[in-house]
C-alpha cells in the first residue's frame, strides 16, 4: 500500500527527519541558549532573549517568504534541499523550546550548581550531571511538542518546498486537491502514527515524578 | 538518631588535614555598592573563623571569594601559599580545581540524586575507583548518623538530617577548608540549638579549618577560635569570642554582640587605658580601647545588662532610676529604667520581681564598662 503511491515514503522518510532532527536541534540550541541569557548573563543577552521571542509574533507563511528571500540570494546554497527546511523550523520553533527549558532552568537553584562545582565539576560536568537530569521533564516535554509540531507544520513549508523535498503534510494537501482520497487516507493515517508513536513511548518520562 | 560522637569509628576517613588560608586586599563592588572594601585576613589551619555580621557586611562575598564562585575585583587569596586567586596576576582558579568544601544555607542537596549519591559526588568528581567511592561513602554516612538512609532522597529527610547529609558531602573528599555560609538559619530554634553543639563536637573530633559566616551571636560565639564582625565590607574587629562578647571595641560590636546599653559620658579621670567616666550612673570605672583619651573628652560606655545590679533598698551612692517596664523571661527578667531621660537594659535573676513605677538603685559590676569607639 505504502510504496503504490510514489509520494508517500519519501515524504514520510523527510518528515520523520525534519521531525527527529528539528526538535533536537531546538532543545540542544535552547539549553546552549537559555544557559548564556539566565546564567552567563553575556553582553547580548539582551538581544538574544528578544531575537527569541520574535519568531512568536510572525506568521509561519511570512518567515517562509523571509528565509526563502535569504537563502535563494546564497549561491551553491541550501535553498531546494532539506536543510532549508530544517532550518526554517528551528527559527520559528526554537521560542517556544525557549521557554520551556528557560523557565525549567529558572527553577534550578544556583546553589546546586554552585555545590556542584565546589564538588568537583567543572560547568561542562554540572550541566551534564545536574541541571539535564533536573529538567529532564521540561526537556523530554518539549522535544515531544517541537516533534508534533515540526511534523504538522504547514504554513512555513509550502514555500519551501520543492518536488524533492516533499514532506507528509505538504503531500497531503497535494492530494486533497487532486481528490484522491485512497492516498489522502495513507498520508493521515501515517502522520498520526509517526505523530502518536514518541509520545507513547516518552510521555511516561516527561512525568514531574522524582522515581 | 545515631550520634556522631559517639561513632568515631571511620574517623581517619574524614578527617581533613587542616589547610591555612589568607585573603589579602579583597575589593568587589556589585556597580555603585562597596561589598568588600580592601579585606584582609589570615585563616588559621585547624581553627574556625566566624565572620559576623548583619546581612550585606560583605561576609557571605568573603567566604563565596574564597570558593570560586565569586571573582573580585582586586586582591589575592592564597592556600597553603599558592594563590588560587591573584587579581594583579590574573590567576583565577576555578571553584572544582580549589579542594573546599561547602555547606549551603539552602543545604543544595541535589534532589535527583539519593543521600548516598549526594555524598558520593565529589569522590566521583575526583575520579576514585568505584571500591573506593563506596567505601568512604559508607564511612561517611554512618559518621553523620544516617547508616542505613543512604538510599533515600533528601525530600524524604528531616531538616537536620538534610544538614548532616550537606555537612557529609563537604567533607567527605577531604578538602583544604570547609565553607559554612549560614548553615544553620534555616532550622527552627530547638535544632539550631542542637546542630550547633553537634557542629562543636564534630570541629573537636576532626579539627579542620572552618570558616563560618552567621550573623548569629550565639552561633559565633559557640563556633569560633576567632570572630571577626564585619561591617560594610571591612572588618570592624577580630578576637577570641571572649574579647568580642567582653571588650567589644565599637558602638558597632557592641551593638552586634547584644549590648543595649551604650551610656554617652565625659572622662573625669584617665590612667593608661582605664578610665573613668561620669555617667547617667554614676562615676564608673571603665577600660578603653585606646589610651589618648583626656579628661573631659565625651566617651561611650558598654555595659551589659546582665552586668548591672539592681538594688531597691540598699543606700549606696547608686543612682536612682524608675521601672518604666519588666519582661519575664523565666530565668531572668529584664527591666527598662529611666534615669534622667536614659532608658537602660537591666537583667535581674533575682525572684524578688519590680512593679513597674517602682524605684530602684542601679549599678554596674566593676570592671564590666567598657569604653567603646564612636563610628
């Protein structure tokens, strides 16, 4: 069923990719980040903390325009492969990871860290052994939403995309306008699974519960 | 509750050698406000420094200096002559590369970690084998009297055992010195008490160098060799708890160590450093702090008020003050008298009690004024 339709495996192999690496990449850029703004304090906190929060206030289809402009500009560039694509959803993503482990890392007393490296480590060490494993649930909480979200994500691709790049939810709307509903049934029903299957296996971990 | 003093067994496992530290020319300024203001001090090995003080004297910035984890904006401080942090210099040795420990208000148990996982960390840190790791664990745990808790977490613990557990992870990878930052305000009264004896057995069975900041008297005065009151980012005077709380040099110490009877006066009278001072109590003998004091100079008496006698019936040459109001405190009462406009402190055990109204004779014990510095 799956390989009768030329669409559906490179798709769901694309979407699978951008899904697993985006949100990965949101949560490892937003500890680096929320690290620098809430503990280092750097010179441009300031600017990072809004540069943050913008992405927020402008629309998925608008910052496709913004990023397509950019980086069709750049010769021998990304424009036309996956990696556009990427990261075009880890700009628009990347606040609301962002908040999550920012306001996790908010909760985290200094004193622990500070015990920590009197303890021994060095920040490198307290990061690894103290603060990862104390907003575990905050982490693992909002790897699943960038997941879900990454994977549904509509407004932002639709311009970017291009016949190799086709990801499920692009695909989808591609078949909805043909009208060929067999398909169109495919694509759902894959976007659900790949959708449900994380968050059936990781919910449990995303617990508060301190086991 | 297992008691450490009792359990010495392991004490070769956690017994530090006691390291010598000094800070020389300390400054740090957090924008317009002088935290530390040129602070030296020499940390004696083996010895507990209690540096006292009221909230924002610069002491917890001393002591947080010292760790690491705060970089000043001059002077140096050294270990065992090496400086582990030299501003002219630019040595700065990170706070993991310093071999303290540190006790933290706030305890900073890490609440993912097991009580036994909380102690083991700095051995990890320094890299022991596993053998090692568990043995001085164990060792450690069944000296601050929590054998057998090692698996629980710190939530699961009772305030005084999350301190013990605290004191156990400081200590336990034998470092150079141990750091106290208030570590015991965050218990009610009874275990503050406890704790606080606790702490004076365990510095008597391992003598390690201990530097405690508290802006607690008692605390202070129970835990030092020495105690240094600080006051706005510099020292306002080093002694032994005896001096302090007997001869303090200042308004400022006496004030600190619970003197409420600081009496204006002018010198009558002057012999080396003793003095006598006319005072709303009469002629008193005092001792000063310094010796260029000459008659008629304005001078400020200590004098505390368990130190001054209380005599109704008695016609001495004392002055007479009336009773404005009495508070029982169950082994003592405490008495406001006025006399001439001043208003004095006076502690009595006596059971013979004081309708407020009455009048009384008040005069101090010889040899308890003490003539203190003007700020």
């Amino acid at each position: 069923m799956l390989f009768e339709y030329p669409q559906v495996w490179p798709s769901a192999q694309h979407s699978l990719f951008l899904a697993l690496a985006g949100a990965t990449c949101c949560v490892a850029l937003a500890i680096a980040l929320a690290w620098y703004v809430i503990r280092m304090r750097g010179r441009f906190a300031g600017a990072v903390e809004y540069a943050m929060v913008l992405p927020l206030g402008i629309p998925g289809i608008a910052l496709g325009i913004g990023i397509l402009s950019l980086w069709i500009l750049v010769p021998g560039g990304i424009y036309g492969t996956l990696w556009i694509l990427l990261l075009a959803y880890v700009t628009a993503h990347i606040p609301v990871a962002m908040q999550f482990v920012g306001s996790a890392l908010h909760g985290i007393h200094t004193d622990l860290e500070d015990a920590s490296r009197i303890a021994g480590q060095a920040w490198t060490g307290t990061i690894r052994r103290v603060d990862i494993p104390l907003m575990r649930p905050a982490l693992i909480g909002s790897w699943l939403l960038m997941y879900v979200v990454i994977l549904r994500e509509i407004s932002l691709v639709i311009l970017l995309y291009n016949p190799s790049t086709v990801v499920l939810s692009v695909g989808l709307m591609d078949v909805w306008s043909s009208g060929f509903y067999p398909e169109l049934a495919v694509f759902s029903l894959l976007l659900l699974v790949l959708g449900l299957a994380p968050v059936a296996v990781l919910w449990k971990f995303a617990r508060f519960a301190p086991d | 509750m297992a008691d450490w003093q009792q359990s010495v067994r392991g004490l070769s496992q956690v017994a530090a050698e006691p390291s010598y530290l000094s800070v020389c020319g300390l400054t740090k300024s957090y924008g317009a406000v002088l935290a530390l203001d040129n602070f030296s001090l020499d940390f004696v090995g083996g010895q507990c420094t209690v540096l006292l003080g009221p909230s924002g004297c610069g002491k917890t910035t001393v002591l947080r200096s010292i760790a690491g984890l705060i970089s000043p904006d001059a002077g140096r401080i050294n270990i065992d002559n090496s400086a582990v942090f030299d501003a002219a210099a630019g040595t700065n040795v990170p706070p993991e590369k310093r071999r303290l420990g540190m006790v933290f208000q706030s305890y900073a148990l890490w609440p993912h970690l097991s009580v036994a996982q909380n102690i083991a960390y700095p051995l990890i840190s320094a890299g022991l084998s596993k053998g090692e790791i568990a043995s001085r664990t164990n060792a450690m745990l069944e000296w601050i009297g929590l054998a057998g808790l090692g698996g629980r977490y710190a939530h699961e613990l009772s305030g005084g055992q999350q301190q013990r557990v605290s004191l156990g992870r400081a200590m336990v990878a034998k470092p150079r010195a141990i750091l106290f930052d208030e570590p015991l305000s965050n218990l009610d009264a009874r275990l503050r008490e406890r704790m606080r004896l606790e702490l004076l057995a365990l510095r008597q069975q391992a003598p390690f160098t201990a530097i405690y900041v508290t802006h607690d008297q008692l605390e202070a005065m129970t835990l030092a060799d020495r105690v240094v009151v600080m006051r706005a980012g510099s020292i306002e005077q080093v002694g032994s708890p005896e001096d302090v709380y007997k001869r303090p040099r200042t308004r400022f110490s006496a004030e600190f160590v619970g003197i409420p009877n600081l009496l204006e006066g002018t010198v009558r009278s002057v012999m080396g450093a003793d003095l006598v001072v006319e005072t709303v109590v009469g002629a008193v003998a005092a001792h000063g702090w310094r010796s260029d004091w000459s008659p008629g100079a304005k001078c400020t008496v200590a004098v505390r008020p368990s130190l001054i006698c209380l005599r109704c019936q008695e016609a001495t040459d004392a002055r007479r003050g009336s009773i404005i109001r009495s508070v029982y405190q169950g082994t003592s009462t405490i008495y406001l008298v006025e006399l001439d406009g001043t208003q004095l402190a006076v502690e009595s055990l006596s059971e013979e009690r004081h309708a407020p109204g009455s009048t009384v004779a008040v005069m101090p014990v010889p040899g308890a004024v003490f003539a203190v510095l003007d700020d």
